[in-house]
C-alpha cells in the first residue's frame, strides 16, 4: 500500500513537472531616442521589458513603436511606446480635457482615450510607481465590431513628460477565466527602467 501511495504521487510530481506552462519570452525595449530640445539634441533611451506568450510583431516608426500578438484567436496584446510626445495646449480636445482633470495629463490622455474610442470605463485605479512613470490602469469594455460579443480590455498607461507607455491586453468577456489568467501574467511582467529625462 505504502508503495502504491508512493507510486501515485511521483507519478503526480512528473505530470505537473511536463504539464507546466513554461515562460512566456521577455521582449527587451532599449531603443535609443534622439529628442531635440530647444538648444540641442539630446540623446536617450527608454528602457522597459515585458513578456508575451509568443514573439511580438514588431513596428517602429520615428518615435513611435508598436508591438503586438494575438493568442488563440481570442486574447490581442499591444504595447506602445510613445517619445517625444509634446501635449500642449494647442489642441481644443486634449486642452478640455486637461481642465476637466484639473490639469492632470495623465488623467487627460485616460479620458482622451475613452472618448475616442466608444467604450465604457469599468474601473480605473492609479499605480504607485518609483521609476519616474505616473501610472493608471483601466478596464473598458466594448462590442466586438465583427462578432458583436463584449470585449474587456485591460490597459495600464504610464506617462511622464516625453514619454507616454501603454500596455494593453483584450479578450472576449465570455472568456473571462482565461484573459484574467493572462492579464495578471502579462501585467506582472513589466518593468520600466529609470532614464533621465
């Protein structure tokens, strides 16, 4: 008997030993950012890292990039690096917005967001940070314009003047079990590097 019970439960260990997930691949973000100032030009990197269940498609554009991958069919992942941003007042929409906040840019490009994008806010919450980075995450849903299901998309948005970061997940709210499992191993991931600024 004693055996027996031995038996079953290294046969348990070395299931659990094969069955296990293994790590989703870090994507390292150091690209160098060459930024004018009003005398010079200066030269910096923003650097952060996350983890995807699989390569990112990767775009980069003169301050702008771009990574993004779909899981199944049904779980999107994108990741947006912003440098070089200049939020002024010159533009009636953001500035509304900026009064309505009294005049926190962070919570101005949240409700920027979601104006433009026809969703509903489901809950946003601010995120202590030491790297520099003012931080918020918020939860929206919306219809899917294909299939007309719900989609919940996770995003956390980190800003500091220059440099605005998003990292977003969504998926079908009738999946719920499988996004959030995938939406706290991808939010866990990240790390924002210090730079000056």
């Amino acid at each position: 008997m004693k055996n027996y019970i031995l038996a079953i439960i290294c046969s348990i260990q070395i299931t659990n030993l094969f069955c296990q997930t293994p790590p989703w691949p870090i994507v390292v973000d150091k690209t160098p950012v060459i930024r004018l100032s009003e005398d010079s030009v200066i030269n910096d990197t923003v650097r952060f890292n996350f983890s995807l269940p699989d390569n990112p498609t990767v775009m980069d554009t003169l301050n702008i990039k771009h990574y993004s991958m779909v899981k199944d069919s049904s779980l999107f992942f994108h990741i947006l690096k912003f440098t070089g941003a200049n939020l002024d007042s010159s533009n009636t929409t953001f500035t509304n917005a900026l009064q309505l906040t009294q005049g926190d840019t962070l919570s101005a490009i949240v409700n920027s967001f979601i104006g433009s994008t026809n969703s509903s806010q489901t809950e946003m919450n601010t995120l202590a940070l030491s790297s520099g980075y003012k931080g918020l995450e918020m939860n929206l849903t919306y219809n899917d314009l294909y299939t007309g299901r719900i989609v919940l998309s996770y995003t956390r948005i980190y800003y500091k003047p220059k440099s605005l970061l998003t990292f977003m997940i969504a998926g079908f709210q009738d999946d719920l079990t499988n996004l959030t499992a995938n939406k706290n191993t991808f939010f866990n991931s990240i790390t924002l590097g210090s730079s000056n600024y």
